[in-house]
C-alpha cells in the first residue's frame, strides 16, 4: 500500500511539473468578491473600531489599549488600534483566500473540492496552513491540450480520447510511465529513446519547456 502511494505521488509529481504557473497567475484563482468582501470588512472594521476609540477620547470610555496608557495620545491610541486590526484582517484574509484558493483549484483540477476545502478548513485552527501544504502535495494535475489533436485531455488520461496519442510515455521493457525527461527507466534501467514528441504543455502554459 505505501507503494502504490509513493507511485502514484511520483506520478503527480512529474505530471506536474509540466505546469509553469506564476504566483501571479496561481493567485487569479482566489475568488474576486472574496477579496472584495475581505477589503469592504477591513475598512468597516477600521471606521467602527476608531469611531468607537475616537468616542471613548470624547466621553472618558474605554480607549485602546485599555490600560489607559494612551489616554493622553489619541492620535497614538489610534494608530496603534489601526495597526492591530490591519494585522487580524491580513490573517483572516489570508485564511479566507487560502479556502476560496482551494476549492477553485481542487474543482479545476477535477478533484473533490469540497472535500478538500473541508480537510483545510479543519486543519486551519491547530496547523493553520498544514492543510494547504498537504493539499499543494498531493493535488491533480491540471488539464492540458493533446499534442496531436489539439483537444484538453484530463491528466489522468493515459490516451487521448479524440486521437488515441500516447499522453504517458511509457517504459517499453516494465510498461511503467516515465517522464519524457528520463534517458533510463528508473525502475528497470532500459535506455528510453522517445522518438515523438511524447508530452506537449499544459493548456494554460505559455512558456516553453525547459529541461530544469
Ligand atoms: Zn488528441
Ligand atoms: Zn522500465
């Protein structure tokens, strides 16, 4: 059983790595009203926050921190009342895109999304990003474009369903899939010779392939 699982996360791993995404472009997926719902939240929680600090100055109530050390330095009280809730709202929105991340990716990915928004969302209390971790390990590949006919292909796909093309190069003397970067099966030591173009580019790749 270990095997099969270390097969298979080996698998994933060079299915993978043909997948040239920016962090730009990985943060695309983040759903926009999320954002959007974070930053509307942030600046109701700063004009609330100082508004009520700013009425405490006014009418002799609680002001921040509450230990009445700043009550003398408003202008510091506040300052330092905007800087604690600036650092809880980049912490829950960072917490927050870290879900609408995972469910966009997992569903893309063809995967359960919203089995593993749950496995995040419950490891996210104790382990905070553990969950996102385990996650970025073991997903799917995406998708991508049969090098012969042009048509998107799961990555899990042996064959091409449009054209019969050969997605997975494969040892021709142990069967087993290997990477089209391989010039020795790893399992049986034959010498691969890949005559075609056995792999093209993910769809959503526009950079070249480099032998990295
Ligand atoms: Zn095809
Ligand atoms: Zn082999």
């Amino acid at each position: 059983m270990p095997d099969a699982f270390n097969e298979r996360l080996r698998l994933i791993r060079f299915r993978r790595k043909r997948e040239h995404a920016t962090f730009r472009e990985e943060l695309r997926i983040i759903p926009k009203w999320l954002v959007w719902t974070c930053i509307i939240l942030y600046a109701l929680a700063l004009v609330i926050g100082l508004g009520v600090n700013l009425h405490g100055f006014q009418t002799g109530g609680a002001v921040f921190p509450g230990d009445e050390s700043l009550r003398n330095e408003p202008v510091l009280s506040c300052a330092g009342l905007a800087a604690a809730i600036t650092a809880c709202a980049l912490f829950l929105t960072l917490i927050l895109c870290m879900f609408g991340y995972v469910y966009r990716d997992a569903k893309r990915r063809g995967m359960n999304a919203g089995l593993w928004t749950l496995l995040v969302l419950i490891l996210s209390p104790a382990y905070l990003f553990i969950g996102l971790i385990i996650y970025l390990l073991v997903r799917e590949p995406l998708p991508f474009t049969c090098p012969q006919c042009a048509a998107t292909v799961n990555a899990r796909f042996n064959f091409c369903p449009n054209c019969k093309y050969n997605l997975h190069p494969a040892c021709p003397q142990c069967q087993r899939e290997v990477a089209d970067t391989d010039k020795f099966c790893p399992y049986c030591a034959t010498e691969l010779t890949h005559a075609p173009k056995p792999f093209a580019e993910p769809s959503t790749s526009s950079i070249p392939s480099t032998n990295s």
